[in-house]
C-alpha cells in the first residue's frame, strides 16, 4: 500500500494561505462561506436523488443532483433576490402569471407560491433536460396550478433550431443562438416554437396575467413582438426582462424599450453585470431608468404599468427602490 507522503513545503503555503485570509477582513465569513458551500455540495452529491429544501424568501424549492445548475442554485441561494422579491410583492392569489424562459423553476416555483391554487403558470423552456427538470420539481413540489411547457417563444409558431448545452452548467445561456466562441459547448436541436399571444389563448390567461417574466438569452425582442394582448391598457401586466447586451444578436436595448413607452410603464432597472458596473449603481439593486443609462453586459428590465388594472400596486416596489 502506498503511504501518504505530504510535502513540508505544501503544508506551509496552505498554512500561510489560511491565515492571510483570516486576517482580512471578513476573512472568518468567507472561510465560513466556503466551507457551508463545500458541505451543501457534499450533501447533495451524497443524497443523490432530488430532495426539497427553502430558499432565502421561504420558497420551497428542489434540488436535483443530476443537474449542474440545480446543485449551484442549492449550494449559492437564488442571484436575484431583488426580482424575486418584487415579483412576491407585486402577485395575488388567484392571478395568471409567464415565466418565460423559466430554466429549472427557482420563478416558477415562486409565482405558483404567490398565486396560490386559483392561480396559473404557464413555465415555458426549450431545453429538454433543463425541461425534465423543471417537470420533477413541479411533481415534487406539487405544483398543480403550473403548465410547464417546452417551446421556444419566438414571433411565430413552427419549428426552430435551437442550441442546447452539452456541458454541465451551460444550459442557463442555451438559446435560439450563442456565441461563436462558445459554439464547441452546444450542439443543434429542432424544438417547437410559440407566440406569447398563442400560450395566453391555449391556456385560457389572457385577462388575469398580472406578471410575466422573460429570460431567453437574447431573443426577448423577438418574443414581444408577438404579445400584443399582453398590451391591451385595461390590463397591462408587470413586467420582468432581461438584458443582455452581448447577446443580442443584432438588436440594442431600445429595441426592448421601444415596447415600454413611459406613458404607460415606470421603467426600473437591476444591474446583474459584474465586470462593468458602473460606480453609481451596485449589484443587485433596483434604481429608477434614467434616459441616459448606459447599459451594462447584463441587467434586468422592470416595466410597471402606470394604468390599467394593476397599476394600483406599484406601491409595492417603494421598498425595493434605490436612488442614485
């Protein structure tokens, strides 16, 4: 049997490593981080089939070993707390809400909390394993007033070619198109495509949607375009999109905001971008749109109606706001 050598001078760095971070500051939380990180992905591994857990805001949630992104998602907490916590604040019992490009659920399974079991979601993702997975945790999680669906939300109805994640933890920026770097990392797949203005009609929605939340890696203009019942100014519904700048593919933010004429929706932006933020702005946060914004590499789009029949709950974002 071989016998455990352990080098003097390896001790000595690790030695000198840990206690440089201990005095820094703050350097007992982020032992104490790394550590509770290391121990939840251990447990997760260990368990080895899908378990229930609570996140931060008291959501109850499912993690599934099998999945990269839903063992990270259980080991670091949601990354947006903030859009999470509007989105709770702004839903009713009883509402119909559009978790568009929903991912493994974490929105999903929070709009379905909020609405209760007269409400709807309709949780649509392409992706057919991320889609097996966002299946389990409705299943697991009882989830009955949510209509998972697998499609991609374009402008209109047929088959599209879509480039799905062939290595672990990709499957968050799989899309319609990637990048041409990052094309090693996918591979082609035909799914069905559908207009938002088709799910609101095959689920029966369109008058009680208060919420819809769009994520789809760049083809959020694309998806608009075919929406027009979510526009009707008796009940324009809050909503929730993401910017990502670098991928985009030939449209710019004004395309997106060219939807949201400030008549008729106050405009909020969350800056998610890390490696440009600008000093103004901190992580994580929501701050009122300026005209002048500069857009960073990746934000959220908050538009909340000014009229119609949700607009009396805009007060419920007053909290949430951050002045620059």
């Amino acid at each position: 049997m071989r016998s455990l050598v352990i080098e003097p001078n390896v001790v000595l760095r690790r030695a000198r490593t840990a206690a440089k971070l201990i005095s820094a500051p703050g350097g007992l939380r982020k032992i104490g981080s790394i550590l509770r990180a290391n121990f939840l992905s251990l447990n997760a591994r260990l368990r080895g089939k899908p378990f229930i857990y609570v996140l931060h805001d008291g959501v109850r949630f499912v993690c599934v070993p099998r999945s990269a992104t839903s063992v990270h998602k259980y080991v670091t907490g949601t990354h947006e707390e903030i859009e999470g916590k509007v989105c709770l604040a702004w839903l009713r019992k009883g509402d119909a809400c559009l978790d568009i490009g929903a991912n493994i659920g974490i929105m999903t399974a929070s709009f379905a909390q909020a609405v209760g079991p007269d409400g709807v979601v309709v949780s649509v993702e392409p992706a057919p394993e991320t889609y097996a997975v966002l299946c389990e945790g409705v299943r697991l999680l009882s989830c009955e007033n949510v209509r998972a669906v697998q499609a991609c939300v374009s402008d209109r109805s047929g088959l599209v070619e879509f480039m799905a994640a062939s290595v672990e933890g990709h499957d968050e920026i799989a899309a319609m198109k990637v990048r041409d770097w990052d094309r090693e990392n996918f591979h082609a797949i035909l799914v069905p495509a559908i207009t938002i203005d088709d799910l609101l009609s095959k689920y029966g929605v369109e008058d009680r949607v208060s919420l819809v939340k769009i994520d789809i890696e760049g083809a959020e203009p694309l998806a608009l375009r075919a929406a027009s019942r979510l526009f009707d100014r008796e009940r324009l519904p809050l909503f929730m999109v993401e910017i990502a700048k670098g991928s985009l593919f030939g449209f710019t933010p004004a395309d997106i905001l060219a939807f949201f004429p400030t008549e008729l929706f106050d405009l909020f932006h969350v800056h998610r971008s890390i490696s440009d933020l600008t000093p103004r702005f901190e992580h994580g946060r929501l701050y009122p749109l300026r005209e002048d914004h500069d857009w960073p590499w990746l934000s959220n789009l908050i538009a909340a109606p000014r009229i119609g029949a949700y607009s009396g709950r805009r007060n419920c974002l007053d909290g949430s706001i951050t002045t620059s």
